[in-house]
C-alpha cells in the first residue's frame, strides 16, 4: 500500500450547505485521514491514506456532493504525508481578499417538512425549522464567510439540543448556522391558526417570508382579491397563487413532468402554467396561472387543514416599489393593503421577490431571476476584470464580475423611483463586499434618462463604457450560451435606446461581444406621447396611420396632428409597439396598465389550430407590418384567427429576414433575445422554421431574454472591450 497526502481546495458553492459533514462521511467511507475546513475561498480538505482511495474519494467528492452544493474550481496539492490516524472537521480558515460563493435560498427539505408535522416532534409546527439542506441562505447573510455571527441569527443564542445538532458531525444540523427551534429561535409575532382564520374568512394578510413581506389571501374570493388589487394599486397584472403541492397544482393547470420538477425544486419559483379554467380577478384575460409552492415551513402551516385551497401570494408593496422587508417598514407601507400582519423577529438582510419561470422545450427559462436563483453565479468561460454592469430600466439587475463569475443580482424592479434606487445600491454594496469586487469599469444603457445610467455616470474614478440595448440583449445570450464569433441576433422588445436616438425594438444585428451591425429592422413608424404611448396601445395603431375602434375620433386627431408637426414624437422599430397597434386596432386593449400587457393578452387570445398569416414586407433593411395592420383592420375573422395569424406573420418574417442576414453575411447561428421572446407562442412558431432554414437557434434560459438579462450582455461586452484596450498597440 502506497500511503499519500492530498490537499484539495474546492471553490463555488460548498459553505453552509453540508459540505464538510458529507467530506467527512465521505473520508470516513474510504478509510482516509486527515481534516476539512472552511476557508474563505470555500472548502479546503487533506485526505491521507491509500492512494487508490484517494483518487476514488476525489471522484466521489465532485459527483456526490450535497444537493445545494455547486463545486466550482478544484485544485489538488500533493503533500508530505504527516502519520494522522484520523478524519475531523476543523474551524474555519480565514485568507485575505478572498471570498467564497453564497448559496441561494432554499426552500424547506423532505426532512425538515416531516420534523414540521411529525407529532411529538419538538419542531412540530415550529416556522423557522430548517437544516443544512434547506432554509435562509443569501437573505440571511452578512459577510463571509458563512458563520452564524454573519447572519441575522447572530442575535439567537441555540439552547443545547440545538447545539448538539450543531456540533454533530452525523446530524443533518451540523453547522447548519439558522439551526433553531422554538425554545432558542425566532418566533412569529402572531399565531398561525389566526392567520388561516382571518384568510379563510376573505381578508388580506401580510406575511414576512424569506426575502420579503407577501400578501395573501383566498384567490376564489373575488372580493378579497379585488380588494388587495385596490391596496396594491395594481388593477390588472396577473399575480401568482400558491397551493400546497403538485396534486393541488395540476386541478388548477397543466404540469408537464418538467414543470413538476420544477415546481418541487428547492429553488421554488413561480411556474407559469396553461391553466384549466379563468381567473377573472387573479390573473385577467390570460390563459396562464403563475402557480408556486410552499418554500418556507411558514407556508406550509398556512395549508394546515384549512377551508381555502388556493392563496394569491404576491410581493408586499404597492406597485412600483420594493418588496418591504423590515417589520416597522411593513406596518407603515402594507397599512391599508393588508388586514392584518404575521411577521417574526427574523430580519431579512436582502430583499428577495419570488423567481418566475416558464417552461419551454424541456427547460426551465427565468423570466425573473431572484429567491432562489441569486447569488448564484454564471460562468464566464473566461478570467476578466472586476466590472460592474449596471443593466436597464425595467425589471433591472445589474452584474458584477469576479474570476470567471458573473454574479448577476436578483432582480431589483423599476428603476423609476427613489426606493427602488436605495434597494439597487444597497444590493450593489452588499454584493461588492460578499465577493470582494472593486469594479474597475462600469458598463451602462445608452439611455440617457435611465438611472441606472446616471448612476453610472456620476460614478468617480472608474472609466465608462456605454453599450447599446439591443447589443447588451444579444450578448446576454451569446453569453449564456457560451458562444464566440459572430451571430445574427434577433432582439425584439419594447423600448430600447439606438443609436440614431430613435427608439428600437425590432432589430436584426450581425453581433460579436465587441461590435455590432445593425442590417435589418421593424420600419420606423412615429410615436407620439413620450411614455404615454406605452400605456395607451391606440396610439401605437394610430403610428402606423389607422383609425382605432373605441377611441374618440378628437383624441386620435390630437395625436395624428402631434405626428404631423413633429410634436413629442419619436421614430420606433419597436416589436413591443406593433404588439400594441394590433391589439388595439382590433379593439382588444386601447390602454395598458402594465408593461407587455397587449402581447400577453394576445398570445393568450391566439388559436393555435388557426395557421394561415398576413402579408408583410422586407426591402433592404426595412422590414414593413403595414400590409399586416391594414389586413388585419379589414379583417372579419374573431380575435382568435386575427391573434394568431399576427403571431405566425411576425414568425415568418423574424425566419425571412433571418435567411437574407444570412445570406449577406453567412452565418448559421441565431440568438433570441428580448422581452417579446417570452411568449411562447411566437417561440413555437419561430424556432421550427428557423431550424429547418438551415439555422442553429439560442435561447435563454438560466438569464431572462427581457431587460433582466442585459447587464449580462453588458459585462461580456465590456470585458471583450477592455481586452482590446489592453492589447498592445502595434507601430508601423
Ligand atoms: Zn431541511
Ligand atoms: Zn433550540
Ligand atoms: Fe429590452
């Protein structure tokens, strides 16, 4: 037997995850030696023994990790075997500057879930019950590395039982750091059989979770919903409802395999699901239902033999802001939105609203990433720069860069008021100090209105990069993807800054990180009323010269005068906008009270069976829907032929312009990115087609394709430029 020592350094996600009880049974199985520890970079362990169980325990070490566990960079010294006798688990090793990666959060394991409702069990009906497989990880954390004094647990001291769970390597509580129980943790403010009461009885209740307050209350209660719709000022975007698992969730909807996975994954997003029957007040004029399950024990007890089957479960706000988090904050803010409040005296470091996906082509696609989903961190492919993308507008993340990693934020929301700005600061701080970043360059949207830019802007001592929002799009999937090269990128959305100062949103780009081509595009058509145009889709049919059903011929006249004179109006390609003409010209939406509204609503109006399209045109760069519109206001067919036919039009020629960028320039592969591809209706249509022209389709999947996505395009983007800065300059 050849006897050899080992050290193994494990970077990514392995701090407070059951990484070193699992090394440990792990050592302990091949006979090895030695000891493990925490570092700041992540898990650090010698093994010594055999080396045939050496490399064997190396091998396990990777495939068998625990399941919150994501082992990212490994490195492996030989050293001087030292004679140990056996295997412990030592305290942390600090290191300066480096860090380690913080697990998202998880929702509540098997384990804990039968210690919840287990008679006699001491955890019984505890809220707060959790272990090293589950619970509070990124909200919770206040530095690294991973320690109780870190987190907002630092303030419960554990009482022995706890401790000896705490202390136990074969426990599935060792070091799990919000290890609690009701005699040592935190506690509810109120009673949990009240608050089934009060919801069961049709009031609104305000409940603190992981990464924020919700609201809930009974969705088949008409009233009780119309109710919070009023407090929340929210009048008709859909919200999502929670029940207690996947039986509950297939009587409301359609749950493929994959979405049931999903559904019961830790991770615990909501799920856009094909629901069965309408939801007039919950989710208006739409054919999908965001549908989630528990994720906290709290959740779960919410379910404990109650008359209700099925709760609205949406951010505690009123629109527009962020999710309150702190209990005196929620009193102030959710007074008159919730009748009553559970809340506990847990503080909540990060905000965290609920993860949204939808499933498509067997793969989970984020449509908003946070709870579950951040701080996790993409791969790169590539060492780069400590950078800072500060992303868009709407549905705003920024990321930042370190190593390999692109840490992108959980979703931060509109940057259009003070408080969402405070929270995208406060994020940005916090992250900077969880992964030691000093951005040396910060990339921003070429808007110049947009917060995130100025914010940027007015940023001392760090050289600025500006990227267009139709390029950053592209990127963002050419990065998710891994991609190099050049692509053709389709970016279709609703509003995005180019480059002449018009505002464009139904692009073609020959694309690479560094630079972009712009070869085809929607025709320009005038839009007059600055933001209003956005909230009133009639003025988006007028742009393109009709007459709009319902709306007063004086205010149409109004705005053809504004477009005549030049008055606040701006040239668009906008995708988002022709969404819009249509649903108005066919006298579905004259006004939007949400973002993406009039394109949701008609890709839930469509009919699938219906396959037949509407003329269009392509002439050099221009690609013209103005043949569509005027069959479409002559048309006498329902909504549902005029829904779908639009659909499959905007397909052909998305797959039409695509062969003649093609053509021009040779290229096969073609990126998808944009807010417009999350309908999945005009995914369905366009990726066949593409496919069978002789195209290799990208699509996102782990970042959202809306403006979610974009600060990833802008960092891959800023990182290739720096390169090129950096390069040597040749004489000649
Ligand atoms: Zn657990
Ligand atoms: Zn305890
Ligand atoms: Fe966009």
């Amino acid at each position: 037997m050849r006897i050899t020592r080992q050290r193994i350094r494990l970077g990514g996600v392995v701090q407070g995850v059951g990484f070193r009880p699992f090394v440990h049974r792990l050592a302990v199985k091949h006979g090895l030696a030695g000891f493990v520890a925490n570092s700041t970079a992540g898990v650090v362990t010698e093994v010594e023994g055999d080396r045939a169980a050496v490399d064997a325990f190396r091998v396990a070490l990777v495939r068998d990790a625990p399941s919150l566990a994501r082992v990212g960079e490994t490195g492996v010294d030989e050293v001087a075997p030292r004679g140990d006798t056996r295997f412990e688990i030592r305290a942390s090793m600090p290191a300066q500057g480096e860090y380690t990666l913080v697990s998202p959060d998880a929702a509540t394991c098997p384990d804990c879930l039968r210690d919840l409702s287990e008679a006699g069990n001491r955890r019984r009906g505890y809220a707060f019950t959790n272990c090293t497989n589950c619970g509070p990880r990124y909200t919770i954390i206040r530095d690294v590395p991973y320690d109780r004094p870190g987190t907002t647990m630092a303030g419960f001291r554990m009482c022995a039982a706890c401790q000896a769970e705490y202390d136990d390597p074969a426990n599935r509580r060792f070091h799990a750091q919000p290890n609690a129980c009701p005699q040592c943790g935190p506690s509810l403010s109120g009673d949990v059989a009240e608050a089934r009461r009060r919801l069961a009885a049709g009031e609104v209740v305000a409940i603190k979770g992981l990464g924020g307050f919700q609201l809930a209350c009974d969705a088949r209660n008409a009233d009780a919903v119309r109710r919070l719709r009023g407090g929340k000022r929210r009048s008709d975007k859909p919200f999502a409802v929670m029940v207690r698992d996947v039986a509950a969730a297939r009587r409301l909807a359609a749950v493929s395999d994959k979405e049931a996975a999903v559904l019961e994954g830790w991770r615990r997003p909501i799920a856009i699901l094909r629901s069965h029957e309408a939801w007039p007040e919950v989710a208006p004029a739409n054919g999908t239902l965001g549908v989630m399950l528990p994720s906290t024990p709290l959740h779960y007890l919410l379910f404990e033999n109650t008359p209700y089957d099925v709760l609205v479960m949406t951010s505690g706000n009123r629109s527009d802001e962020p999710l309150a988090i702190d209990n005196a904050e929620a009193a102030r803010r959710l007074n008159g939105v919730a009748d009553w409040q559970l809340t506990h005296n847990r503080d909540i470091c990060m905000r965290a609203d609920d993860s949204v996906v939808r499933c498509f082509q067997g793969s989970e696609r984020l449509l908003r990433r946070a709870r579950g989903y951040a701080p996790e961190t993409l791969d790169l492919r590539r060492t780069v720069p400590e950078m800072l993308a500060v992303g868009g507008e709407l549905k705003n993340a920024f990321c930042l860069t370190k190593g390999r990693h692109a840490i992108l934020s959980q979703h931060i929301g509109d940057l259009e008021n003070y408080e969402t700005l405070v929270f995208f600061e406060e994020t940005l701080a916090h992250l900077k100090r969880l992964f030691r970043v000093e951005p040396r360059l910060v990339a921003h949207d070429l808007h110049p209105g947009y917060l995130s830019t100025r914010y940027a802007l007015a940023m001392e001592g760090v050289p600025k990069l500006g990227v267009q929002h139709h390029h950053a799009h592209v990127a963002s999937c050419m990065a998710e993807n891994g991609l190099d090269g050049e692509v053709i990128g389709v970016a279709f959305d609703g509003t995005g800054y180019g480059t002449d100062g018009a505002i464009w949103g139904g692009e073609f780009l020959v694309a690479g990180y560094r630079e972009f081509t712009r070869r085809a595009h929607l025709r320009y058509v005038p839009l007059a009323g600055g933001d209003r145009a956005v909230r009133q889709p009639w003025r988006s049919a007028v742009a393109y010269g009709l007459e709009v059903p319902g709306v007063a011929d004086e205010r149409q006249h109004v705005v053809r005068q504004m477009i005549q004179k030049g008055l606040n109006t701006v040239p668009t390609s906008s995708c988002g906008r022709l969404f819009d003409a249509v649903a108005a010209i066919v006298g579905l939406r004259s006004e939007a009270t949400y973002e993406g509204q009039a394109a949701i609503e008609l890709e839930a109006l469509a009919d699938d069976s219906v396959d037949g399209r509407y003329e269009f045109t392509l002439s050099g760069e221009e690609l013209d829907f103005g043949p569509t519109m005027e069959s479409i206001a002559r048309s006498r067919e329902g909504r549902p032929a005029i829904a779908a036919r639009f659909h499959n039009t905007l397909a052909a020629a998305i797959v039409e312009t695509c062969r003649q960028v093609g053509r021009e320039s040779g290229l096969r592969r073609v990126c998808l990115s944009g807010g417009t591809f999350q309908n999945v209706k005009l995914l369905a249509g366009t990726i066949p087609a593409l496919r069978s022209a002789g195209f290799a389709v990208y699509l996102h999947a782990q970042v959202p394709p809306n403006d979610g996505g974009i600060a990833l395009g802008q960092a891959a983007i800023a990182a290739r430029r720096s390169e090129l800065a950096a390069e040597p300059q040749t004489h000649r």
